[in-house]
C-alpha cells in the first residue's frame, strides 16, 4: 500500500496541518532542505495542459535536489498508439519514486493509484478533485490571514466543473465556525455531493450584494472545456466579473483569491490592490508541494484504501465524464448514503 493523495480526505486534519506547517518552514529556511530527495525521481503524467501545477510540482523536486521523467503533452507518448491508462502508469511508476498526473477524466488518479508502483498525488482530475491546490489555498490563508478558521469564505464563478473549489470546500468545511457563500448561476451551482455535508452555506446570484461580508473572496474562471457546447459556454462566461467598483464595496481586510488561469473574471485593474493575492497565492504552491512530497516520501502515514464500497449487481455509473467510461477493467464500485442512494467511488457522481 502507497502513501496516495488523491483525495484531501484520504489524510488526517493533522496531516494537512503538517503539511501546510511544513511548507511555511520551508518557505522561511529553503537551504535547510536542499538534496532531500537526492537520488529519488518524480515521474509527472499530465495529460491536460498546466502551467502553475506542473511547473510548482518541477520547481520543488528541483529544489529538493531530485529528477524529474514525464510528459506534459499526451500525443508525444505511447498514448496516441492506444496504450490504457493502466499500462502507461504501470511503467512510469516503475521509473519513479513519486509520481503526479493530472487527467481530464474524473475518478482517473485514482485507477492510476490502483496500478501504480509508487505513490501518487492527484494533480486535478477532470472537474472532480484538486487537492494540492487546496493544501496551496490552505497555506496562502494561514500565512495571510493566520487562521484556517471563523472564516466567511465567498466562492465565485464556475462552481459545478470547478475542481479546485471542490476540494476547497471539503477542507475547510473541517475547520471550526467557517460559512460559504456560492456565488453563481444556478446552472453552475456547486454539486449537490459537496454541499450535502455543509452546516453552514448558502447560494447567491450576486457578487456585489454579498462582498461586504466575505473574510476571503475565491474567483474562478468559466472553464470552456467543461462545456459541452460553445453556446452554452458563451452563455456563461461573462457573468462574474471583479472590478474596482466591485471590490471596493469589500473590505480592507478582505483577501481575493483565484487559482489561475483567469480569463476576464477579475480586471487587471485589481491586480495592483493590495487584497489581490492571487500571484502570491501561486508562489505558495512550490512550497506546499516540497512539503507534499517531503512527507509523502519520508514520513511513516497510514495509505488510503482505495475501495470502501462494493458491485451492486447491475449498477453502473452513469456520469460520462467517469473514468469507469473509458477503463474497462475497472469493476463500478458505489458507497451506500444514509439515505440509501449510491455513490461512485471514483467520480462522486450519485445515483
């Protein structure tokens, strides 16, 4: 059994604390922890574009004093000949010590993780999960505002394929006395398996009505490749956008947040406001991540299970964009909810 993250939850709060701790360490004394992983080699399969997440998982296998195998570009691998995602990580993962992949397809790292012969960290999969961009989120908030918790937390933009506000949201629903407002169409309203659990959340249609009240606003781009259509895209796209009229009816002490790429969701005006983080929030992402692989390589954690639920005789997945699609070796495994409804193990999806 491996040390995977493919899932935030699939670690103790105490071990994201680590982490995040981890990571302010190295961000105050980064000499201390140059060639800790010398020797060791991170294999990288990403199989959607990246800048900031490949980059940052580079930058901190370099720094540590590692290597680095991989592709960012699927069609210059063996993929284009038809090779499964099994196989392609059966190899690679032999290769490797650690391994990152991010994959368009949700549910697809952790069949990878059920392969693989090295632990591996999801690096985004489809509009699911993104769990390192959380543990970056989770870094950026106790450095800049000093606490994970008694936070007002406004989400706003693409909420249903936003896989970084999925995994946000689970977190910080941990902590202590923390509220969310989902600012959003209710075509891109966040899905009903993340907000289920939530004691303390509400929706809104409007971002100047509610700005005044948020401790951290959290922007996100209109992902036009989540979309099925480019109509329906189009539709969407230009609805959310924070300007200096906007942002000065919030207050001094707010923080905006994004995980980048934006698009038009936040004026270059804001950029120059002191509230705007976002860049800096990106550079936390190195640290993070050095702290990630630290621990995932060196510390003694107890592995996820992969599979907690079992075959239901006759029930698929029905959600298109699971990885159960398009793995045809992998058996649809559900989790029974307390109100007898299923849950997919590898997507989320509910039936």
């Amino acid at each position: 059994m491996k040390n995977h993250l493919i899932d935030l939850n699939d670690f103790s709060k105490s071990h994201w604390d680590e982490i995040i701790a981890l990571g302010e360490k190295i961000m105050d004394n980064p000499h201390i922890y140059e060639g800790s992983c010398r020797g060791s080699i991170m294999g990288t399969l990403f199989y959607e574009p990246s800048t900031r997440t490949q980059m940052s998982f580079q930058s901190a296998m370099l720094r540590l004093g590692g290597g680095i195998i991989g592709f960012d570009n699927p069609t210059a691998s063996s993929i284009v000949k038809g090779e499964s995602l099994k196989d392609t990580v059966k190899i690679v993962s032999g290769y490797s010590d650690i391994m990152v992949m991010r994959h368009p397809v949700a549910g697809s790292v952790k069949a990878a993780a059920m392969s693989a012969d090295c632990p591996i960290i999801n690096a985004g999969d489809g509009g699911h999960l993104h769990p390192t961009q959380t543990l970056t989120d989770m870094l950026t908030l106790r450095k800049e505002k000093g606490r994970l918790n008694n936070l007002k937390i406004g989400i706003c933009g693409d909420l249903k394929y936003g896989r970084t506000v999925h995994s946000l949201v689970k977190a910080l629903s941990c902590y202590e006395n923390n509220s969310f407002v989902f600012i959003s169409t209710d075509e891109l309203q966040m899905p009903s398996y993340i907000t289920a659990p939530l004691a303390n959340h509400r929706k809104s249609d409007s971002l100047d009505e509610v700005i005044g009240e948020l401790d951290v606003l959290y922007m996100t781009r209109i992902q036009r490749e989540r979309f099925p259509s480019e109509a329906e895209y189009e539709k969407q796209s230009s609805r959310y956008i924070l300007d200096m009229e906007k942002l000065d009816k919030g207050r001094s002490d707010l923080i905006v947040l994004h995980p980048l790429p934006r698009l038009n969701e936040i004026a270059v005006e804001v950029d120059d406001d002191p509230r705007a983080l976002y860049f800096k929030q990106a550079n936390y992402g190195m640290y993070v991540r050095m702290a990630l692989i630290l621990i995932i390589l060196n510390y003694d954690i107890e592995p996820p299970v992969l599979i907690k639920g079992r075959v239901y005789e006759g029930v698929k997945c029905e959600n298109e964009k699971c990885i159960l699609q398009t793995e045809p070796h992998l058996k649809h495994s559900f989790i029974e909810n307390s109100d007898k409804t299923l849950t997919c193990e590898y997507c989320e999806a509910r039936k």
